[in-house]
C-alpha cells in the first residue's frame, strides 16, 4: 500500500511509523518537517509538493490544521490520482466535507488521539493504539475507497466509528467545543467578582471547571471557527437552558430548582456509564491525610492486587493537611478496592 | 467562655470539639444528634430547645442548613442573652444577614470546610485548621461581639477574613455555585447530543467540567434558593458573554475570537496566580504507561524527596494504556521534581 502523508507532524508521522511498521506500506510526505519524519523513520521519502506524494498514492491523509484543511483538501483532490482514497485527520468534519464538494474519493477522518507536545519528535508507532477514529462518509463517498480507509485505520491499531458528518460536530460541539467556551465564561466570572483577591478554598468545582479556559489560543480560534455552525446551536441550547434557570430561581421555584438538579444527576450517571471504557467504572471517595507519599500508599495498594486505576483526581483541604481522592476504578473491582483502601484505615465513600 | 451550638452536625460538631479541647469552652448544643455529640466529647451538654442552650452563653453558632437559616436565626436572636454574640456558618450571606435586621449581635460567617461525610459522627477537633472563614458584620455589629467571635474562629484554627456581604455572596455564586449551574447544561446538552451512544474519549475537558453536575439535589436547590439575587447577576453576566461569543462566530471574528480565548488564559493564569496556597504552585504534565503502580511510582519518587503533590489528575487515553498526568507541586520544589520525573524516563512537559 503506498501511502501519502500530507504534512508531517505529530499525527502524520505516528501514521507514517505504524504504517510503515504494521502494514508495510510504502509512505511519502510533505511539509517542513518531512526529512526529519524520513530520519526518524516515519516516511520512506519526504516529497517538496503534495503531487509528488500522491503520485501512485493509495491512500491520502490530509494532516493540516483545520483553519487551513478545506483548502489543503481541494489542491489535494486536485493533484490525487483518480482511484485514490482521501481522508483527514480535523477535529471538526463540516467545512471539509463541503470542500470535498461531492468527490467519490473523499472520507472525512478525526481520529481521538493526540498529546500534550506537537511535532514530528514526539511521533508514536502506538499514537492511535484503541483510540477511536472517526469517519464521515456521505451517499457520494466510493465504497471501495472508504473500505480502504477504513482497513488502513484498523491497521493503524484505531477503532473505526463511522458517523454522519454532522452527528460528528455537533457530538464535539457539545462534549468539547462548549466545554472551553464555558471555561472562558467562567474564568472571565471569576476574575471580576474577585478583582485580584486571593481565590477561596471552595474545592475542586470551580479548578475543575475552568482548566481549560484559555487553552492554545492559536489552536482553539481554529477549531471554534471550523465549528461555528454546531457551536453556534450548541450555545443557542445553553443559553435557553440558562434562561430556563434564571426564570426558576427568579420565581424561587424550590421544585422546579429540585428537579432540574436531579435531571443533571440523571444525565451525568447516564454519561458515565455509556462513557466507561472497558466496562462501567465505579467512583470511590477517599479521604486523606495531604502528606507526601499518600497517593503513592493508595495506587501501591491497588497495584499490589492487580487493580488500575483509571482516573483521579486529589484535592487538597484549606491548609494541604488533609485532602480528598476521588479514584475511579473498573466497577467490578470496586468493592475489592474500597476494602483495600478502608483497610489502609483511610475512610471511603 | 460558655458556646452555643445551634444543631449539632459535622460542622457543629466540629465547633464543639475544637472549642472545648483548644479554647477549654463550655459547650452546650442542640439538634436531634445533640445526646450523640455528648458521647464524641463534642459537647458538654445536650440541650432539649434553643433557649437553654442559650442560657448565659457568650457566643452562639447557629449551624442550620441555609434554607431554614433565616428563621431558625430569628429564633435565636429572640432567645439569646443582650451580650451574646451570634454567627452562623451558612454559605450564602444575604437571606441571613437581612433576617438579622439592625441586631448588634448578629455576625454572619462561612467556614470553607467541610467534607465529603456529613454527621456529628464525623466531626473533628481540626476540621478548620487553616480554612478560610470569612466573617460578614455589618455597620450596627457590635465590635466588642465581632471581636469575640473573631476570636473564636481563630482559637478553632480557622483564618478569619473580614467581607461584605454582598461581596460574598458574589463571589460564592461566580466561583461556586455558577460552575454548578453550567456544569449541569453541559451535562444536559452531552445526553441530548449523544443519545445513548458512548461519549467519545476526548479528553479530560468534559470530564472536569461535569464533575459536580447534578451534586446533592436536595442542599444545592437550597444553596442556589439562599443566593438567588446573587447567582442570577452572574448568571445574567454568563449570558452576555455567551451572547457576545455567539456574535464572534456568526460574523466569524477570527481576531475577535483569538483575543477573546488570549483574554481568558490570562484570567486562568491570574486566578492561578492569586489561588496558591502556601505559596505558587507549578503545573507539570506528565506522559506515563497507564499500568496499576505508575502514580504510586511518580508519587513515591517525589515523596522520597520531601515533595508533596498538592493536586493531581490522571487522564487516561482511550485504550487506558497511556495516561497524561497533571501535577501541581509548590514553584519553588517544581524544577528539582521536573527533573525526578525525567530521570524516572516518563516525558514532563
């Protein structure tokens, strides 16, 4: 299989090496950094033009930013050959999939992989390992091609879920875009009713709540604006929403408040239980003494008997002598766990 | 010095403790748990009404949940001594500090401590070392019963801090009781958008930003009732930044939307800046193997040289067998960790 990978970074050379490594393929790419992709083992041949990796081309993974990725696109189904798939990697499948106009070659790709540190450097063989990846075909997308990608992304270790384009961003809009905006709304909140002073211990809402605010400014103007549309009904939905609680507390409707509370409650139970990777995760509360090594005791313990710990998260009492875990845990374990943790002579919840 | 409890809980309770064994305070109290505080050496005596309790006390703490407060203070404004000063620890200031009138006794208060259990069962001597408590007189306060009760919450371990408040109230309900309002239409909007299908494993934002989605119905629909004037203005704020964000996209201001994102960064880094306690604290990210035993590692190595993590999150990817650790140790111990961390052979960035 010969592969074109159209600008080489973080996630076109982990393509590149798991490509190469697991299928054997034969890969070309372009961009500023491809001869280092080539030195590092990513791609066979760094090309100066994307006609140049794409000559013979099966499969094309357009690999740009998603404010540049329409355009990118374009010049790319102007220079593929005709029986060659075409997919991308953006977060957000709108703008794309409408430049790809209705070109038989063209599958929309988002794959949920990624790190903390960009570049070609910091490519993995494994980057997309059980990572689900996202395609988006319409009624014109070949079937043969879409086959393709799809093989090539099992390939790559990443599970494939297809998914109408639209499904697609308004799922982002909703689970990732609002989420920043929201950060934003709140820091912004926060900052003017403290007006410099120092913020009050009240636990971990409001850190948890706003540690995204603000994230890349460069990256996340890109992804609002390839978003806009989805975004822009996803913040028409919060806004009524919030209309709605401003009319109940206005009216101090104690039941009304009550029952949207509990429809929160039911929405976030049914979130984590659809979301559990690898079976349903059970919540544990533990509270500790704040001292160096504590954190290590609890994960050492659990270890010892073979049970991981999927997400956790401390949070610190006033004074840092005390704190709260919450851990999270396969829910079949759980009740191993806690008693673990209970016979540490930490209490749990 | 003779204190009343009024109710007697995790917090009463707690009062109690810390007065008796660090102030040698008489302490009598009332509350159907009242004869059980007895038994915890949380009390002296368990008082059938409010007014025996009240008998000859020097300072009454009427620690009733915020929705009966302002009655309950009335009750024991009625009932208490001319010179016995009286505070409460309610969360919300204004329904209470009204319901005082022009009362000289009256001091409201708000420990920000707590726990994840509540009962005078778990009530402890030291539940409010080092915690904020913030003390809200008003111009008819008597200084002689401020300073009394000034006093008080020093001797419990607590850090008292003098504010309007009004000036409470708002900052509660931009940096509390805000995020769990929008914390709850996140959670709404994701179960609309997803429908039943798995929530995409896109990261730690959507994780952190529902945390609290939906907590304790019955004390947050009261907690939102007792700051209603409050929440509704940050809530009105909410809404025209949402309007002004929504208006970014529709005309689709790149620029406007860039300052916007830059704006709020700056206004995490602030509240980050102005929040550490005990000093700045540094953020580390950290790339580990998502394997039982990796953060007793990672912890254990810090806590061999005396570094304490002072908040922590693990954030799995999707196949759980990677993970992205966010630690936050204090600034000045942050490059000597950093280092520790690398020489382990995990990423830091």
């Amino acid at each position: 299989m010969n592969v074109a990978i159209i600008g080489t970074g973080l996630i076109g050379g982990s393509i590149g090496l798991a490509a190469r490594r697991r299928l054997g393929a034969h890969v070309r790419g372009t961009g500023r950094r491809a001869p280092r992709g080539v030195e590092l083992g990513a791609l066979d041949a760094a090309c100066a033009t994307p006609g140049e990796a794409l000559a013979g081309a099966d499969v094309a993974v357009v690999c740009a930013p998603v404010d540049v990725l329409p355009a990118v696109l374009e010049d790319v189904l102007a220079a593929a050959p005709e029986d060659c798939a075409v997919t991308d990697v953006g977060s957000t499948k709108g703008a794309v999939v409408a430049a790809a106009g209705a070109d038989p070659r063209f599958v929309g790709g988002h794959p949920l992989a990624g790190a903390e540190v960009a570049g070609v450097e910091h490519a993995r063989e494994d980057l997309f390992e059980g990572a689900t990846w996202y395609l988006t075909p319409v009624a014109t997308t070949g079937g043969t091609l879409l086959e393709r990608v799809h093989r090539l992304v099992t390939g790559l270790g990443a599970r494939p879920e297809i998914i109408d384009p639209d499904a697609h961003d308004r799922t982002m809009a909703a689970v990732s875009h609002l989420p920043h905006v929201l950060a934003n709304v709140l820091a912004a909140q926060a900052a003017g009713a403290l007006g410099g002073e120092r913020m009050p211990a009240i636990g971990p809402s409001f850190r948890d709540a706003t540690r995204v605010a603000g994230a890349n400014p460069g990256i996340w103007t890109g992804i609002y604006r390839a978003n806009r549309e989805a975004l822009i009904a996803e913040l028409d939905r919060a806004l009524a929403q919030l209309h709605d609680v401003r009319g109940l507390l206005e009216t101090d409707d104690a039941d009304g408040l009550a029952a949207w509370q509990e429809r929160a409650a039911q929405d976030r139970r049914a979130l984590l239980e659809a979301s559990a990777a690898g079976g349903p995760a059970r919540e544990l509360g533990v509270a500790v003494p704040n001292r160096p090594g504590v954190i290590a005791d609890l994960a050492l313990t659990l270890a010892r008997e073979g049970i991981g710990i999927t997400d956790l998260s401390l949070t610190p009492s006033a004074d840092g002598t005390r704190g709260h875990v919450a851990l999270w845990v396969r829910a079949d374990q759980a009740e191993r766990a806690a008693a673990l943790i209970a016979a540490q002579g930490f209490p749990v919840a």
